[in-house]
C-alpha cells in the first residue's frame, strides 16, 4: 500500500497519521499472516529500531477500536490482528503455526437458527490440521 493511501486511510477513521502510526499501518494493514502484537512488534521495529512496545501495542489497539482492524481470539492466550474485515473463516496450521483465510463460502455452518438459548451475534469456523503441501505459504 503507498503512504498517500494509508494517510488518508488513517485520516478518514479520525487517526492522526504519525511516523509510527505509519509504520505499524503500513504492515499490519496490508499482511495476511495474522499477527500477534509482538510479531508486528518484531516486523516493525526492524525498520524502525526506536519504536517501542507500548506504542506498537496503543496503536494496535486504536485500530481496533477504529475499525480498521479486527482482533481474533485464535486459541488459548492468542491475539491475532486481521485487516481482512469481511466474513471469512480461519485455518491453522498445527505444525507451522501459519494461519490463513478461508473463504466464507467454501465452509458452510448448518442450523444455527435451531440453537435453543442462544442469540448470535456472530461466528466463523476455526480449522485445524496440516496445510497441504501446494498450498503451504511459507
Ligand atoms: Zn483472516
């Protein structure tokens, strides 16, 4: 994504575009691979050594908070950030670690409406195993 375009990406959603802010967006907003705070953390500070955590954590949080961002709570203690915001389900691979999208058509999840005592908001498929080898994105 070119800088003009993250700028007024970050301006439309009411961010004030900082070089740091910049930084973290530049990454986190263009990535497929689902990461935790402490990968984008390692991502950017290779470019920008000063950067600090509670930064990258902050900013990481205001995109969240200003939509540009969604946080999925992938497994037990696991915060992952995906700026894929529409509808689509996750696979994991066991081995690797790796996470990739699944298109929201290719899984189908069968009477939900007939769930007594629920009311949902919302949900999507968690898939787990090993990715085959043609399509393991390493
Ligand atoms: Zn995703």
């Amino acid at each position: 994504m070119v800088s003009d375009e993250l700028i007024s990406i970050l301006e439309r959603s009411g961010i004030q575009p900082s070089a740091h802010r910049m930084a973290v967006a530049h990454y986190v907003l263009g990535t497929a691979e689902h990461p935790s705070a402490d990968q984008v953390l390692a991502k950017v500070s290779a470019k920008f050594p000063y950067i600090s955590r509670a930064t990258v954590y902050n900013t990481l949080n205001l995109f969240v908070e200003k939509g540009l961002l969604q946080e999925l709570y992938l497994a037990e203690g696991k915060v992952v950030f995906d700026p894929k915001l529409d509808r689509h389900h996750h696979f994991i691979d066991e081995e690797t670690g790796i996470i990739q999208d699944v298109p929201w058509e290719d899984v189908q999840v069968c009477n939900i409406e007939n769930l007594k005592g629920f009311e949902i908001r919302d949900y999507q498929v968690v898939l787990r195993g090993r990715a085959k080898p043609a399509k393991r994105r390493i």
